[in-house]
C-alpha cells in the first residue's frame, strides 16, 4: 500500500494564501506589550477571496478584525492588519472566505494557521504566536553547531599513548577506576558496560588544534558533551561540577579552548545535567552520609540512605529535588551557581544544552521543569549584564517538547520529533534493521507528503521562534548515525540538504560528515580518523559527504533566507519535497529528493505526465526571476522566467535563489 497525503482544501500549495512568521509576513515584531507589529498575507490570484479576517486570542477572549487589501499585482494581493501584544504571548490565525468561481474550485471557508489551510474548525494549538518573551541571542539566528563528544575527537600532540597506541592519562593524573585504555583505531562498543568504560584518549587541546577542520565545515558553534569528572567516558554521571575532568585537561585546556574559539569569531555551548548527578557525586556522598546535611534535601530518598529516586531507576543517576532552593542556588540560581560559573571567565561558555530538561524538576505531583528553566535565563541574564555576552539555552527533549517551549523557559530544544525522526522515517534505508522508537518494529520507510505532515504539524505548535532557536540534527551521540540510518551517500546528502534548509539550527555529530557509521548511540561514538582526512583517502571517509557538507552549509553560511527566513511549502510528494524559505531580501526554494520522480509521482501538485514538476515561482510575491544557486545529485532545474520544470532522477539537493 503506498500512503499518499491529499492537501485538504484540493488546492495546490503554491497556489494558496500564505503567512508565516518570517520577517517578509510578521513585520515590526513586539519587545514589549502593547507593541503592536503588521500582519501580511499573500494571496495568490489563483485563489480569489472575498474577505480575510484576523482571529487572534487577547486575555484569554477572541478577538477579530478585518485585512486590508493594500497592493494588488498580476501575481496576487497582500493584505494586511495590525496585532498588538496585549499578552506575553499571542495565538493568531486567519480565516480566509473564499470566492470560488467557475475556473477557481477553492473553499468558501479555510482557516491559515501555522500548519497550513484547512478548509474547516481546528484547536488553537497550531495558531501563530505573537511572542514578545525575550528571544535567544541573535548570533543564534545565524549559528552552525558542531557536536564533539569530547573522548573521540582528537588526542592532542603531546597526549600519551603505551607501546599498543593505547591511551594514557596525563601525567601526575591517575586512570581512573571505570576507565579501559583504547588504541585510537579501535571501534568503539555497540551495547553493554564497555561502553561507557572505553577510554580513547582524546581532549580540549586536541579539540583547539583541529579547528580548521570545524570552520571548514562553515561551523561557528562548538558544542561539548559533559566536561566534568564522572563514572565513565560520557560524564554524563558527573561527580563534581566544581571543575572540569583532568582527563580532558582541566580547567586550564577548557579556558585554552573557549579563547582559541572566541579568536576566531567562534562560540563554545556546554552540557550540563540538572536532572541527576552520578552517585559518586559529592553532594551524594555527603547526601547519604549525613541524612541532615544540606546536600541530603538535593536528592528525593524514599528511605534513606540507599532508597532513592533515580533516572529511569538507574541507581547510579540519583535525581535532584528541585524544590530545594540550596540545591537550584548552588546549581542554577544567580552568579555563584555553576550555570553562572561557566558563562563568566575565564571559561565564557556561549551557552548551555541542558540535559534531560524534559525531566528535570518532573516527578510525582511536581512539576517545576520551567522553573529551573527560567532560573537559567535569570542567572545568563545576571551574567550577560556584567559580561556584555548573551547566552544560548537550548533543552535535550526526546519527544514533544512543545509545550515547553512557548514562554521565557528554554530558547529551544533538541528537535528529534520535529526534525531528525520525520527525516529518518522518510530517508531510511529499505532493508534497515534498526529499531524505531523502542517499539517492536524496524524503521518506518514513509513518503514525503507523510513526514512533511509531521514537519508542519508539530513544528506548527511551538512560537517559530523557538523553532528557529532549536538544535536540528540528524544524528547524536545518542543516536545511531545518519549514514547507517539512511543507507547511501546519495540519501545522506539529502539529509544534509534538509539540514542546511529547514528552519533551525544545523547541528553536526563529529564525524558525520565523512560518513561514519554507528548501530546506537555508544557505537556512533567513533574516533575522527584524522589521518584519512589530511590523506583524503576515499577508501576509509567519504569525500563526496564531506564535500556536500561544506557546499550546503557553505550555502546557507551565505543565505539569510536560509538563516532568518519563513518557510512555505510548494510541492510535497512521496519522492520530492519543495518549499521555499521567503525573506525580504528574496526566497530561496529548496528542492529535496529522495529518490527519481516516477509520472505517478508529480501530478498530485502540478506535475507533468514525465516526472516534471513544474513550479511558477511568480506565486512567491514580487519574484521577477529564477536562477539556479547549488544543484547536487540527481535533481535539476530547466528555468524560463519565473518558471521552474523541476526533474528528478535521483537523489539530490537543489536550491533555486527567486529574485526580486
């Protein structure tokens, strides 16, 4: 059975009324209440309208009011009204009354919300937001991360090894007890204990003298896995935030590396767990030795000392109280916090990836996850105003985390569900074994208009903001890699097409880009194979990914519509997937396939009986011309005017650049 996904209002997506909250839709947006901003929408004339109303939701009330038709061209109509933020935070939506005639079949009746036009009453929890809760840093806007799981990366020059290349701790530093020395080659673990006990070697200084290779990519944002001392290589069982692990060099190599970043224009964002801390940790071990001590109020014992909550009964994550005020001061609260700690110098960490934010203050009947949330931007503010520098605050979440992110808590998440999963399931390979979701079933294989449904759906809930402010990734140090999800080279540079495209911030796993493979997160975790990179040996990396990588993110490093843009979807079909990211300084449409475009394939949206899908791009407002600005793969263009006849006959990435 193949699965395909009719647009409910029968109308082509190019041809639709259109808004997003991109700085061509939403202009003058509020910093303040009362501040008022313009509304646009654009209105094809291949749907004509008899009216379009605002329906926006103020003090917990509709109201409504009319648009105005302000400019009219042979293309379409803008139209346009006034929103004031009377509250932090602002549903809107429209509704656009249709005026079918005998060559236009549209519906009389549609509502335009952030997750498209449905010709029929919807909730409000896909309505725009007008947000005027203090936004993430501006630099984010623009950010390309790059994530290091710190063991892997690279050894610096001066790091020992013994006589087998195995490694060695620093000297004066002992190995510790969990740790299982490894040669560089080796391949890491695919399950089981040994894989947090593999000890490969690598540190901050190793880090700082590979960042060419980091900017190369177009990269400007490192992003470490947990720097403190733990109970094993992933740190993510610290037992002490009260420095960084010597193991990695110590606080010395953490300063040495945030100052060889910020020398090059670059940023440094930490991990940081307030979940749980490891058992070995000394707030625990002074928690269980004296159940009168301050530390024995950070933890939730059900009998003391040994009954204890922990993450998912992992007795070695014991789980932070956080309605303990001590524990969130000495935490998360104000300028001696360890949040604050870090911001400041010498260190001048650009940011914080919260670990487990989404169960962080959870537990029973409490519910204090966007407490400590707000805690953190109240400490990067404090921090900010002494310092000059903003803060990036991004949450890990596994599923929805939308109803997390539409206040002044976290800046964005890690967008699995949003993001990574939808592009999984739509760019996996065919025989893939891997499991989906912990369910009893391997990855789901689905069509394009069926993940586009997830991309706009979910996305649809959260302030765009707060998409924009998110981490996409398409593999972690949690995940197995994109390269072993997807199968192919071909499908993998789609990925990174998506990846440089979608909104959000681009996030690469190191060693994604040369096309490493991984069966789980632990077994992803692979050592960089430098010596095949400065040999460019085809053999052992792949060239042709790492290309794909610099050229795509190179691309959007170049692009402020692929950076601060809106989106709007064109075309969505089981094999090919178009929409356009709309800026004032012209739109950029992105062309994604995953396969060759078969006749069935094109006509549900425009298409021809060959395969061809053929776009006027005249339905992007005020678009004069079209020129082709990156094509790789098996996706092209023919251009004549404002007219694309796109054809794909196989994977690949193409970017067209409409002109004002």
């Amino acid at each position: 059975m193949t699965l395909r996904i009719a647009e409910p209002t029968g109308v082509v997506l190019a041809a639709q009324p259109h808004h997003d909250a991109g700085p061509s839709f939403l202009l003058d947006p509020p910093r303040a209440l009362g501040d008022a901003a313009t509304l646009r929408v654009f209105q094809p004339a291949a749907y004509p309208v008899s009216a379009i109303a605002l329906r926006a939701v103020i003090d917990g009330e509709i109201s409504t009011a009319s648009l105005e038709a302000v400019e009219t061209t042979a293309t379409g109509t803008w139209w346009e009204t006034r929103l004031t933020a009377a509250n932090p935070v602002v549903p809107y939506r429209f509704c656009i009354v249709g005026a079918p005639d005998e060559t236009h079949d549209v519906p009389s009746y549609a509502w335009l919300t952030a997750a498209g036009l449905l010709p029929w009453d919807v909730s409000d929890a896909t309505d725009f937001r007008l947000v005027v809760h203090e936004s993430a840093p501006t630099w984010v806007d623009d950010a390309i991360v790059y994530q290091v799981f710190p063991d892997r990366f690279a050894r610096s020059a001066g790091a020992p090894c013994d006589e087998q290349g195995r490694a060695l701790p620093p000297a004066g530093v002992d190995l510790p007890a969990w740790a299982v020395p490894m040669a560089w080659d080796d391949e890491p673990a695919v399950r089981g204990d040994l894989t947090g006990a593999q000890f490969f070697g690598g540190d901050l200084d190793g880090i700082a003298e590979r960042l060419d290779h980091i900017a190369s990519l177009g990269a400007d944002t490192v992003y470490l896995t947990p720097v403190f001392p733990g109970g094993s290589v992933h740190r993510y069982d610290a037992s002490t935030f009260e420095c960084v692990d010597a193991l990695l060099g110590g606080d010395e190599a953490l300063a040495r590396l945030s100052t060889a970043l910020h020398a090059r224009g670059m940023r440094l964002v930490l991990d940081l767990t307030t979940n749980h801390t490891g058992a070995t940790h000394e707030w625990f071990v002074r928690a269980q030795a004296d159940a009168d001590s301050p530390e024995a109020g950070f933890y939730l014992f059900r009998e003391h000392p040994h009954d204890y909550v922990s993450w998912l009964d992992v007795p070695s994550l014991p789980k932070l109280d956080h309605r303990s005020d001590a524990v969130r001061e000495r935490l998360v609260r104000g300028h001696d916090s360890i949040v604050a700690r870090y911001l400041a110098a010498p260190i001048a960490a650009d940011g914080w990836r919260i670990d487990v934010a989404n169960m962080t203050g959870r537990h029973a009947d409490t519910d204090l996850a966007l407490d400590v949330a707000r805690d953190i931007r109240a400490t990067m503010r404090e921090v900010e105003a002494s310092t000059g520098r903003p803060a990036w605050l991004v949450a890990e979440h596994g599923h929805d985390a939308t109803r997390d992110l539409d206040g002044d808590a976290w800046h964005g998440t890690m967008n699995y569900t949003g993001f990574t999963r939808p592009l999984w399931a739509w760019l996996a390979a065919e025989d893939s074994e891997l499991n989906w979701l912990g369910l009893p079933m391997s990855l789901p294989r689905l069509p394009g208009d069926a993940i586009a449904q997830t991309l706009r759906g979910y996305n649809a809930q959260m302030p765009y903001s707060s998409q924009l402010h998110s981490m996409n990734q398409l593999a972690s140090h949690d995940t197995p890699r994109t390269r072993t999800v997807v199968g192919t080279a071909a499908r993998q540079i789609v990925a990174v097409g998506a990846l440089a495209t979608l909104p959000g911030v681009p996030t690469v796993f190191a060693g994604d880009e040369l096309g490493a493979e991984g069966l789980t997160g632990e077994h992803a975790r692979t050592p960089m194979p430098w010596d095949a990179i400065e040999q460019e040996d085809g053999s052992r990396i792949d060239l042709d990914v790492l290309d794909a990588t610099r050229r795509l993110l190179g691309a959007r490093r170049e692009d402020a519509a692929l950076r601060r843009g809106g989106l709007r979807w064109l075309h969505l079909s089981p094999e090919l997937l178009v929409f356009a990211r709309t800026h004032p300084q012209g739109d950029t449409v992105v062309c994604l396939a995953r396969d060759a475009v078969s006749h069935d394939d094109a006509p549900s949206q425009g298409g021809g009986a060959d395969g061809t899908l053929e776009l006027d791009l005249a339905c992007l407002p005020g678009v004069r011309a079209v020129r082709e600005r990156l094509a790789i793969g098996g996706v092209s263009a023919q251009i004549s005017g404002t007219t694309a006849r796109i054809r794909a006959q196989g994977p690949g990435v193409l970017l067209l650049r409409a002109e004002r």
